[in-house]
C-alpha cells in the first residue's frame, strides 16, 4: 500500500526498521493493525475449507467466525487511508485518481482470474462466479478516485452519510420506469440489495455500498493519521471507544427487544451481527476497536510486532498467496484423512460442497491455520524484502 513523506517528532511517523530506504516514512499503526487483520483472515479461509459452517450454536465456532469479521472492514477503511497517505507522498490528485482507478481495475481483474482459480481450481464461469472482496474493493478505489478532488473531511462526511444512510440505498430500483425496473435491478444489486433479483450467473458476496463509504472515512481519517501525535491519539480513542459504546447500547436494546427462538446467549446475539451488506451495528462493532487500537499499534515494540508489520506492509501479496496455500493445504489434509484429495467439494469456493460427516475439527483447523501462517510469513518477509529493495520494478507497488 501507498506509504507517507518523511518522518517527524510531531506526529505518528517512525522510523522504518533496518531494511530498504524505500520503507522510510511508513506510519507503523498502519502495517501493524492491516498485519492483525491479515492473520485474522486466514482463520475464516481455513475454515471454509475445513467444512464448517460461519458461526454456528457452538462458542468454537461462533467465535471463529466472529474473530475474523474485524478484517473486511479494517482492510477496506485502511485502503482508504493509504490512498490519502498516498496523495501526501506524491501531492497530484490526478495522479492519485489515476493510480487509484488502474490499481482497482487490476483488482478486479485479478479476482475474477487468479483468485478465482486460487479458491477454485478452475475457470468455469458459467459454473460459478464471485463478486467477492477483492472485487468489492477495487471498485470502490475506482468510485473513490471521483472524490478525491475534494477536501478529505468533504470525503469522511460523504462516507458517514453512505453507511449510516445506507437503507435508502435499497429503493433506487423502484425510480425507474416499470419496465427498465428488472434491469436496474440486475445492474443495482453491484451496488446494494433490493427487492429485484440481481445479475444471474454471478454471486455477489460484497455489494458496493456501504463499503465505499468505508474507504471514504478511511480516506479521511489518513489526514489524522499525518497531523499532530496527541491529537491524533485523542482522536482515535474518542472516535474508537465511542463506537464501542454505541454499539454496546444501541445492539443491546435491539437485543433485548428481540425474541430469539433458538435461546442464544445474549452475547451471541449481540456480536451476531449483519455483514452482507455490513450493517452499521456491524461496522460501529468493527470498526471501533481498530481504530480505538491505533494509538497502541504505533509504538508496539517486540518481535510479534515486526512480524505482523512484515505482513502488513505486502497485503495484496498475502491474499493471494494465502488462498493458494490454504487450498492446497485442504487437498493434503483431505488425502490423508480420507485417501482422496476432494477437490469436487471446492469448486464453488468459498461456498463449498463438503459433506458434513467429512468437516474437519476445531483442533484441525487451528493446527493447520498456525502452518500455513507460519509459511506465509516466511514469504512475506522474502517478498518484502524484494520489493522495496527493487523501486525501479513500477508495477510490484500494485501487489
């Protein structure tokens, strides 16, 4: 991701570990909270694998699941703010814009050919096509390169009003003629569900809205990121835990005024909150934390730290290599489990065809989780290592 200009005593910058001069200037909150979310996301992944369903009645599995929700949201709001860090680097909004709509492009295209094949084995769109995260997110960089010849506080108030605002969103269908209604529809369900079917032939995981308004407050929050330090910390402590707070109240009224009939614990309940769209409950649970952490992240020391900045300093190159990885590492598991490697059960991944007396155990699932980490890092560190040693290679600042 886009790094920030040189390092100063007055705000969050610090200076770069031993290593490539390309690497000065990095803002260390951001590579270590994007490292976390990172290493949170393999979890879900090799859970996908393993057979076992997204949440569950269990406490092992809803809270695999629920760990891991952290990371669309953290990954997409920082997306964001890397682009405004990006922007104080090169100091061209059209430059940016360019960059922005040629990296999201590039997204797209590599979800719809390598992370297909990564999570599939295949390329059989008429089978099974994902409009999934990766795809989510490079068109919001496209839609966010409109925005960005504004002030960066116009973008935040813009993506406040899309997330919290999002509701409306699905009723634009309807303002159509009766008889355009069915295609808008089609066209609409890219960007937020409504009471028409969407495109056939495609899965759409991740609709547009609100997560461009994501990556709007994200975009904003970078002008925090490069002003004053106490400031700064002020800031994402109140902003952060003044989500939790409203999170806490809001969702526990709604609990509390909900009948459940499977008689969940009120903390299940509470934490079981909607992301597809992500609701702003969802977003206010997720999003708090992450920022309310920032402060902590930008002068954590030791040697976990360096570790999950390694990996967040080449996200892009972790997705797609984790995927494989986790892939490949379900068809071993599988072959020594049950003498077949199954891939029939993972050609519509990540909805897989796993019968349910083959799902593997919790116990399995970390152990495998914490080898395929332990390779990734590995990796990652090798990566890093070349990218930054190598500027003059323009196109490895997109993976």
């Amino acid at each position: 991701m886009a790094t920030s200009s040189q390092t100063s005593t007055s705000d969050l910058r610090v200076r770069p570990i031993a290593g490539p001069t390309a690497m000065v200037g990095r803002i260390q909150s951001i590579d270590v909270m994007r490292g976390i979310v990172m290493v949170l996301m393999a979890i879900d992944h090799v859970r996908v694998y393993s057979g076992i369903p997204a949440g569950g009645p269990t406490p092992g599995i809803f809270f695999t699941r629920w760990i891991t929700h952290f990371c669309a949201p953290a990954f997409v709001f920082f997306a964001g703010t890397s682009a405004l860090l990006y922007f104080t680097k090169i100091n061209d909004k059209s430059k940016l814009a360019r960059f922005l709509v040629t990296r999201g492009l590039l997204l797209v295209l590599l979800e719809l050919t390598l992370i297909k094949l990564f999570w599939c084995f295949n390329l059989n769109y008429a089978e099974f096509t994902l409009a999934g995260v990766i795809w989510m997110l490079g068109w919001c960089m496209v839609l966010l390169a409109l925005f960005v010849r504004l002030k960066p506080t116009t973008i935040g108030i813009i993506g406040l009003v899309i997330i919290f605002a999002q509701q409306v969103f699905h009723y634009v269908p309807n303002i159509f003629p009766e008889s355009a209604r069915k295609m808008a529809g089609y066209i609409w369900g890219f960007f937020y569900p409504s009471s028409f079917d969407s495109m056939p032939g495609i899965a759409i995981l991740y609709v547009l809205l609100p997560w461009l308004g994501v990556m709007m407050t994200g975009y904003a929050f970078g002008n925090i990121l490069r002003g004053n330090q106490s400031k700064a910390k002020k800031i994402c402590l109140a902003v952060g835990l003044g989500s939790i707070v409203a999170f806490l109240i809001v969702g526990s009224v709604l609990v509390l005024r909900t009948p459940d009939e499977q008689n969940r614990p009120f903390i299940m309940r509470l934490l079981n909150q909607q992301k597809y769209p992500p609701s702003q409950l969802y977003l206010l649970m997720t999003l708090g934390p992450v920022i309310a952490l920032v402060p902590w992240a930008e002068k954590a020391k030791g040697w976990l730290i360096e570790v999950l900045k390694t990996i967040g300093r080449v996200p892009m190159f972790y997705y797609l290599l984790h995927i494989l990885l986790i892939h490949v590492s379900a068809l071993a598991v599988n072959l020594m489990l049950t003498g077949a490697a199954h891939q029939e059960w993972y050609n519509t991944a990540p909805f897989t065809q796993m019968p349910e007396d083959q799902h593997w155990s919790l116990g399995l699932l970390y152990l495998v989780y914490a080898i395929d980490l332990i390779i990734l890092y590995f990796a990652c560190r090798w990566y890093e290592k070349f990218k930054f040693s190598h500027p003059e290679i323009g196109w490895l600042k997109y993976i």
